[in-house]
C-alpha cells in the first residue's frame, strides 16, 4: 500500500516542468556557432600547415593535412584544393583530379547560395 502514494507523487512531478530542465533556444544557437567557429579554425589550421609543407616540397605530409582538414570540415573547398595541389606532386594524378573536381562543386555550391541570398 505504501508504494501507491509513491508512484502518484512520481507521475505527479514527471508532468511538472522543471525550470532550467529544458535548453534554451538560444543557448543551443549559440553552442553551435561556437562548435562551428572551432571547426572553421581547426580546418583553416590545418591547411595553413599543408600549405608550410608544401612552400617545403613535403608533399607527402602536406596531402596528409590538408585530407585531415577535409574530414574535420567535409564543405571547405580549400582542404580539397590544397589536397589537389599535393596529389599532383606525388604523381597521384586520378586522386588529385577527383579531389579537384570536389573542390570545384563545393566552391560552385558556395557561389549559388551566396546569388541566393
């Protein structure tokens, strides 16, 4: 008999909301520019090293770094560029020429919705 009042009460505080339970709009606004900000600066870090090792005919690491700028930030036509670059130094013409023509649709893509706007 004792547990009935228990599970009322429980059903009872489960329909209350509860203040600061629910996330704010604006504070999961805010936590994803933030997260995005990261990624932008991680990518951009990451190419700028790709672009040093290039500058130094280390083409090997720098298609290293700019393919891990490529998965940290799936969108930048940079990563994809500079992976390009770095391809057709080591000779790896077919992968250099598919990393070119993903540069070539992002950079496209971020031209038809900037006319968009």
């Amino acid at each position: 008999m004792r547990r009935l009042p228990l599970l009322v009460a429980l059903a009872a505080l489960s329909c209350v909301p509860l203040a600061g339970c629910a996330p704010d709009r604006g504070d999961q606004l805010a936590a994803a520019r933030r997260r995005e900000s990261a990624l932008v600066a991680r990518s951009q870090a990451l190419i700028n090293e790709g672009n040093a090792l290039v500058r130094v005919k280390d083409y090997a690491s720098a298609s290293k770094r700019y393919a891990a700028a490529a998965v940290v930030k799936p969108d930048d036509a940079a990563a994809y560029f500079g992976l390009g670059m770095a391809l057709t130094k080591l000779g790896r013409y077919e992968d250099a020429r598919i990393a070119y023509a993903r540069a070539h649709a992002l950079a496209q893509g971020a031209r038809d919705s900037a006319a968009a706007r």
